[in-house]
C-alpha cells in the first residue's frame, strides 16, 4: 500500500510533497502533514482508484513513463505518491509542456520531456527501464502506442495504466464495443480490472495490465 496516499473526510488525497504549493487550484488540507484533494472529475487515474475502491498501485520509489502528461494534474498526483522516484512526463503540445514545466519547476522528480508517444525511440535516451507505464493519450491508435512503449521501457511484470477514450477513435460508433476492440490489439498482457469511468468520464474506460513479454 501508499502511504502517501490517503482519504480524509471521504476525499482522495495525496500527501502534498511540496506543502504550501498547489499546481493546479486544488484544495489542500491540513492534518499534521499537507495533503491535495485528488478530485476523480479532475482526475481519470483518481476516478479508476474511487471506482474500484482500490490503493493506487505504484511505490514510492517507483519510475513511472507518463503518456499523455498535458499540464501536469494527475502527474502531481503521482509525484506525491512517488517521492523517492522519478515520473517521465511525455507531451506533444510545446504550449502545454511549457505550461507543465512552470507548473511543476519545484517538483524535482517530475521530467517534462517534449515527444510523441508514437515514436519512443525519439525520447529512448532520456527515459531508463520504468515499473509502470501511464497513458491517457486523446489518438486513434492509442493500444499501438502502449505496445511500442512497453515494449521498449516497462520492465516484466510492470503496470500498464491506460485510459481508453472510445471518441478519440470513432465518435459515432458504440463506446463498449471501439474499447473493446481496442483493447483486443494490446500485445502481451494480462489485464487485470477493466474499469468504466461512466458518468464521471463519459465513455472512457480504465485498463490496469500487467505486462507478460513471451520468453525468448
Ligand atoms: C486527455 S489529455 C491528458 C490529461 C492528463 N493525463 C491528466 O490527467 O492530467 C491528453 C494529452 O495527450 C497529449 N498528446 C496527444 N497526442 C500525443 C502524442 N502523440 N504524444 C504525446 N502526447 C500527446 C495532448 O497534447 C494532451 O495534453
């Protein structure tokens, strides 16, 4: 289990590293350490932990690649709860990665990195082996970009968090059945809880996957 993850008052929070410092307008509270709200509507990762009513399944020395990083919400998150490791934040956006690194300029085991998750090997030598792979990446082609990343950066037995967003890849057709067949073209996994994120995130659904490379 995380300790520094923690309900307080029925609110998601993780223990703020950074007390006195918000990154994004969220609420603190103040017990005998700092604690941030983690708001499942602010959050798809928070809305799978409510949902499931599971402990966030990362450790605090954890190195985690984060797909997908945008401004920086709910890789703070994951900053507080890995104090002692070090979170990769990939984004395309130049504008939203600026936003990231001001953001987050005191946090030091966040690295904004300026890439796109569909050629890894472009940001390959920044990143080392990591434990958990997080993707929330609004594309098409969004199982491709989870298998060519873990392939390449998640170590055997790592997690695999992705948010699937059944409009990114078809916006008319039937939300469950784009997710599923998404889902289908992931390579050497084992999933472990499939999550709707409904209401709180329309049509997007939550993966946790361990990843089983084949033996050689
Ligand atoms: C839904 S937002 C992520 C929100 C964020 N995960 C959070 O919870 O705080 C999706 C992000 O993916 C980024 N993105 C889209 N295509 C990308 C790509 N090919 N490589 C890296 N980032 C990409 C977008 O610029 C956007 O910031």
């Amino acid at each position: 289990m995380n300790r520094y993850y923690k309900e307080i008052d029925g609110k998601p929070t993780t223990q703020n590293q950074l007390p006195g410092e918000t990154v994004y307008g969220e609420e603190t509270i103040k017990k005998t350490n700092e604690y941030r709200v983690w708001k499942p509507e602010r959050s798809k990762y928070a809305a799978m932990l409510e949902k499931t009513n599971q402990k966030p399944p990362i450790k605090p020395n954890d190195k985690t690649l984060y797909l997908g990083a945008a401004s920086g919400t709910t890789a703070s998150h994951l900053s507080d709860l890995q104090p002692e490791g070090t979170i990769y934040c990939i984004e395309y956006s130049p504008r939203t990665l600026q936003d990231l690194t001001k953001k987050c300029k005191n946090r030091k085991n966040m690295i904004p990195i300026h890439g796109d998750a569909n050629k890894p090997q472009t940001y390959q030598k920044y990143i080392p082996i990591v434990d958990n792979l997080y993707q929330d990446i609004t594309q098409k082609n969004q199982a491709e970009i989870t298998n060519k990343n873990t392939e390449k950066f998640l170590k055997p037995g790592g997690n695999i968090i992705l948010m699937i967003k059944a409009r990114s890849i078809d916006i008319t057709g039937n939300a469950e059945k784009i997710i599923e067949k998404e889902i289908q073209k992931l390579q050497n996994i084992e999933i472990k809880q499939k999550t709707p994120l409904n209401p709180i995130h329309t049509d997007h659904m939550a993966i946790h996957a361990k990843y089983k490379p084949k033996q050689p």
